[in-house]
C-alpha cells in the first residue's frame, strides 16, 4: 500500500477541503501588480529627480545686516523661466530675511548672485527652493492689458 492509496482515520485530522480555484491566484496575482505599480508611481514622484536642482556657489556678508548669495541654477527646461526662494539665516538658526529670485530662460547651468537683507545679523544663506511656477510680478513679459 503506497502513501498516497492511504485512508485517514474519520475526524482526526480534520478535511482536506476544496482545493483552491486557479482565478483565486490570477485575482490575488493582478492585486498585486496593481498594487506595486501605484506603489512605484507613487515612489517615482515623491523620490524622483528634481526638475530644478541648485548649488550654493558662495555667500558673503555686508554691511546693514545683509548678505550676497551666488548660486548656480540646473533646469531640466532651459527654455523655461523659474523663482527660485532665497534666505539668509542667523546665528541661532532663524530666517531673518527671505527673497523671491527670477531665473529667466536661457542656458543650464545658469550662475545667480542676489542680496538679500535681513532683520538680524546674518550669518549664512541658501537656496530654499526653486519652482516653474513664476508669480506674474515676476516676470519680465507682462501680459497683454484687455
């Protein structure tokens, strides 16, 4: 008597059931690619490159409590006009002035230098962050008057 050809006794082992339905799997399976492709979309936007990467050249203190902040600008879209947000901290951390700066189309990597003043002595400045969404008062075109 093989293995297999062997009878179980009666309750003690409970029932082997039905086996599961092969749908069963592709549902689950299809779950799952859906499930890792929102997760990858997801991490792709949060995580990804950003379209507008700077770097802090130099800065230089100046008299009246003000500083001068040289920085260098790389675009994905040359072509495009950017803001970019500039501040100067002092010594116990606190932004003490802060500038909206405008990056206009042209060539990438595109050198900045900016003063911005302060409300207490600076001690450092950065870059705080860049976007292509220019304010309209930024812009050095303004739009047609109706």
């Amino acid at each position: 008597m093989s293995l297999a050809d062997r009878v179980l006794p009666e309750g003690r082992y409970g029932s082997r059931g039905r086996p599961t339905p092969r749908r069963t799997y592709w549902i689950v399976g299809a779950i799952a690619v859906v499930a890792g492709a929102g997760l990858g979309y997801v991490a792709y936007t949060n995580l990804g490159g950003a379209p507008i990467e700077t770097e802090r050249a130099a800065f230089e203190d100046l008299p009246g409590n003000a500083m001068r902040l040289t920085f260098t600008v790389r675009r994905d879209e040359p072509n495009r006009a950017a803001v970019c947000i500039v501040r100067v901290r002092g010594q116990d951390g606190t932004e003490g002035g802060r500038k909206e700066v405008l990056i206009p189309p042209g060539g990438t990597p595109t050198s900045v230098s900016t003063v911005i003043r302060s409300t207490n002595e600076p001690v450092t400045a950065d870059v705080f962050g860049c976007s292509y969404q220019v304010p309209p008062y930024l812009s050095t075109t303004m739009p047609p008057s109706e």
